[in-house]
C-alpha cells in the first residue's frame, strides 16, 4: 500500500505535470502595486490616476488592486524612475524632463514652439515617434503604457511683465531636470534653477528663483501665481507626462491583465488630457479676472528666433530623430 506521504509527493507531481499546479496557486493571489506621482490634488493627473486604478480594480475583479500616492509622497520624479527601474514602485505617470535620463529622445518633445496645439501633440506621441521612445524605455528597465500630458508650458515670475525675450534675460527661473527647458530659458538669456516641484512655492515666495514656468494647471492647483502675480502666455514648449511601469511589475502580470492595465492607462489618459485641455481656457479667463494677476499675452515670433539655435543643437545630438519629429509634428 501507498503510504501517505508517497500519496502526497505522487499527486503533486501528476498535477504539476498536467500544467496547472504552479499557474493556479500563482493566479489565485491579489497583486497589489503602488503609483506615485507629483500632482497636487484636483490636478488632471491626480483625478486621472484614481481613476486609472479603480478602472483596473474593476476589469480584474479585484486580482490587481493599485494604490495611488500624489504629492511626491513616494518621493520626487527622479527618485520614482529609480524605484521603478529598480523594482520598488510599480507605476507612475512622471515627467518628461525626469525619464529623458532613461530615454534621452523624449526631450525633444520639448523643442520650442513645435507644436501646434495640444491635440497636435496628441497626434505625434500616439504614432511612431512615440513607438521609437517607448523601446527606449523598454531598454532601460521601464515600460510606457501611455501618453498622458502635461500641457503648454507659459512662464511667470515675481519681478516684471513679461512681452519681449529681453524681459526674462536676467530672471532666475525654476526649471524641472530637463536639458530641453534649461537650453530654452539660458537661450533666452536666464540662469536656470532646479528645485523641487514641491518646494517651488517656498522657494519662489523667499525669493531663491525669480520666476517658473509650468501649464496654468500646474500654476493654479499649487498657488504659485499668489507669489508670482505676472503670468505670460509664452507657450514656449509643450510637455508630455509618459505613464510608466516597472519591467519587473510589468512581467507579474499575465497577457489578459497586462491588456487591461494598457487600455485602463490610455482610457484614463484620454480623461486626463480633456481635463487639462478644459483648465488651460477657464483658468486663463480666471487669472485675466484676478486684479492680483497681471497676465500678458506675448508675440511668439521673436521669442521663436531667440531660441532657434537650441534646434541646431539637438539635431547634432540625435540625428535623423529630431527631423522627423519636426515632420510628424508639422504634418499632425
């Protein structure tokens, strides 16, 4: 007779053959995965990220749970790629200028006054520009599940108007990790900061930087006109906010569950840009209305030739790259 424990080692064994033994116990555990992001509360990035996770909860029955943290809770944007890469954070929609140091072409998204308008840029990073960015990414340890934005970028400060390049040459500006926004504003003559997002109101309120730049989401839900009453509609750059995931996190996740997460990503995505494209009209009307607030509409064309020689040299960094994004940006 079979004794219990040659019973016990027999069955195991003929059910791990049959292929399910392993998979089902594997499939039967939540997985549970944080996102961290930069965003204050009521940001479109904010809204978008909670809704990416309930969507996700949702079409996985509860097997993939995400739990969002704002506000830099789990550190700043160059400190969540590395989590990312290294497998201790699982997702986050961060920022352009903080991934270029994992895929160095997303900066170019950046160059000065390339797009259009934001549905112009949508166009560009849904195609094959951003399929070429996306395995750059790849190779680096992160995976891009979608295109968010971060909008058109205006500058404010604390000391003047602003209507000419010779206005912000001087200034001390805040400017993101980002090599494309520091050769934009040394261009127009700045010196150039980095701070933290999150210390930018106490660092523009005691005077460390004269002024930033950001979308008027981004200046309204972080207060920063209250320190930096002049506003000028520059609309130098536009900015992306790639969605990533940890490699690592990415291949916990089976075919059907990885599908879901893309679509959540890209369905939330469509949210986020709809309601930051929304706030960049009610805000400007708002700001214009505030007697606190001095907003000044600029005539882009000399800014445009103040800084056409940050193009020359991204070019000479990446090739046939940046031509092609300037084809695929014109003919969006």
């Amino acid at each position: 007779m079979m004794n219990r424990r040659s019973f016990m080692i027999t069955t195991a064994a003929a059910t791990a053959a049959a292929g399910v033994f392993a998979p089902t116990v594997l499939r039967a555990q939540q997985i549970r995965f944080q996102l961290g992001h930069g965003a204050s509360p009521g940001n479109p990035r904010w809204i978008a990220s909670e809704k990416f996770a309930e969507l996700v909860k949702e079409r996985t029955k509860g097997k993939v749970d995400i739990k969002v943290f704002g506000s830099e809770q789990l550190g700043g944007d160059a400190a969540m790629i590395t989590a990312m890469r290294t497998g201790t954070l699982d997702l986050s929609p961060n920022t352009q200028g903080t991934a270029a140091a994992v895929a160095p072409k997303i900066a170019a998204l950046g160059l000065p006054f390339l797009f259009k308008s934001m549905p112009n840029a949508h166009k560009v990073v849904d195609g094959a520009i951003g399929e070429t960015i996306a395995k750059d990414f790849e190779a680096g340890g992160l995976i891009l599940i979608a295109w968010w934005d971060n909008g058109i970028r205006h500058t404010t400060n604390s000391k003047r108007p602003i209507k000419t390049p010779a206005d912000v040459k001087g200034l001390k500006i805040r400017t993101p990790a980002d090599p494309m926004t520091i050769d934009i504003f040394q261009a127009l003559g700045a010196s150039t900061e980095q701070i933290k997002f999150s210390e930018l109101y106490v660092a523009l309120q005691q005077g460390v930087v004269d002024g930033q730049e950001n979308p008027l989401a981004n200046i309204f839900a972080n207060k920063l006109h209250e320190v930096n009453p002049y506003i000028a509609m520059t609309g130098h750059k536009w900015e992306s906010t790639p969605f990533l995931m940890s490699k690592m996190s990415w291949g916990r996740l089976n075919a059907d569950e990885k599908k879901i997460v893309k679509d959540a990503a890209v369905e939330s995505g469509v949210l986020q840009r709809k309601l930051l494209g929304e706030a960049e009209g009610k805000l400007l009307v708002d700001f214009k209305a505030n007697p606190k607030v001095t907003v000044t509409e600029v005539d882009q064309k000399p800014f445009q030739e103040a800084t056409a020689a940050v193009y020359k040299k991204w070019e000479a960094q990446f090739g046939d790259f940046v031509p092609a994004l300037r084809k695929a940006a014109a003919a969006a």
